[in-house]
C-alpha cells in the first residue's frame, strides 16, 4: 500500500513538473519575452498598475518568460479575484444595496464568461478576439463599480475597493495582451 501511494505522487509529481515546465503556450509564435519588471514597465500605466502587476506575476510566472504567459497568469489572478468579489456581492444582496448588487451579479457572470474566453484562446494561440474581449470584461466590472458607488456617492466600501480592484486587474490583462497581439493578429 505505501509503494502505491508513492507511485501515484510520482505519478503526480512528474505530470506537474512537466506542466510548469513546458506550457502549452510556447506554441504560439512571435511572442516576446522578457523579465518580469520590463513586462509590467510597458504594461503599466500608473504605479500603482506597475505594484499590480509585480505583485500579480511575481511568483506566479517565470520570469524571463513569454509575455503570454505572464497575461495567462494575470487573467487567472484576475478570475480568482472575480470569486472572492462574487461571494461579498452575494453576502450584501439586501436593503439598499440590494438592486447593485443584483446589477453586479450579472455583470460579473459575463466578466467571467469573458475572461474564461480569452483565457481559451491565449491557450489556444487565437488572438483575434481577445483585446475585444478583455475591454468588454474591463466594462462589465465597471459596471457593478459604478452601481456600488450610485448607493452611496462619495463613500469608499470595502465592495467597491474590491471591484475596482478586480477592474484594475482586468485592465493589466488588457494591457499585457496588448503587448504582443497586434503582432499576431490575422487581420
């Protein structure tokens, strides 16, 4: 019994370290790379987008790597974040933040729907629809941000510092698709 249990971690080790070392990814062609600060240097925007996306891709990608698999990352660091905020819009689903949150609900539904997509179709090398894609899910996060901030005009939550953050997530997908997919469109 315990020679079964160390062959299936074996079993199971191996097919991770082939995972993490040969993503299906590197497929795709004229994808740059670079290191990870000069990634979110061209992708950011502000210094706080800069902090986002260091923090986001720091440990989670390998450095010196595609910058596709730096927005995979970002794109799934994004879909988790879009979990967490789905669960504290459903635990305020009442009074007056009941119809923004309902607004939220939806809005989130298709943001991840979104995301799922381009996730696919990075995996997938089809970069055609993924910058489209990306800004539809950026507005549908605003979406709910803008109907969190009409309940109470001029005052912080702690539900709309979520999803604006989740926005701020999405845009740095955005804008690290767009550092390599004009070059591979077909268009």
């Amino acid at each position: 019994m315990e020679e079964s249990a160390i062959l299936v971690f074996s079993f199971v080790f191996l097919a991770l370290a082939t995972i993490i070392a040969m993503p299906g990814v590197d497929a795709c062609t004229n994808i740059p790379s670079m290191d990870i600060i000069s990634a979110c240097h061209q992708a950011s925007t502000s210094p706080r987008m800069y902090d986002l996306c260091t923090r986001t891709l720091s440990g989670v990608a390998r450095d010196n790597g595609e910058v596709l698999t730096y927005a995979l990352a970002a794109a799934t660091a994004a879909a988790r974040s879009f979990e967490s905020t789905a669960a504290a819009v459903a635990d305020n689903v009442s009074g007056e933040m009941k119809a923004a949150c309902e607004e939220c609900e939806s809005r989130y539904g298709a943001a991840r729907k979104l995301v799922g997509r381009v996730v696919g179709s990075l995996e997938g090398c089809f970069f055609d629809d993924v910058e489209a894609e990306c800004v539809d899910a950026v507005a549908a996060v605003d979406d709910c941000a803008t109907a969190v901030m009409l309940v109470n005009p001029g005052v912080a939550t702690p539900l709309h510092g979520m999803v604006l953050d989740d926005r701020d997530r999405t845009v740095l997908v955005l804008r690290l698709i767009s550092l390599f997919v004009r070059k591979n469109s077909t268009i």
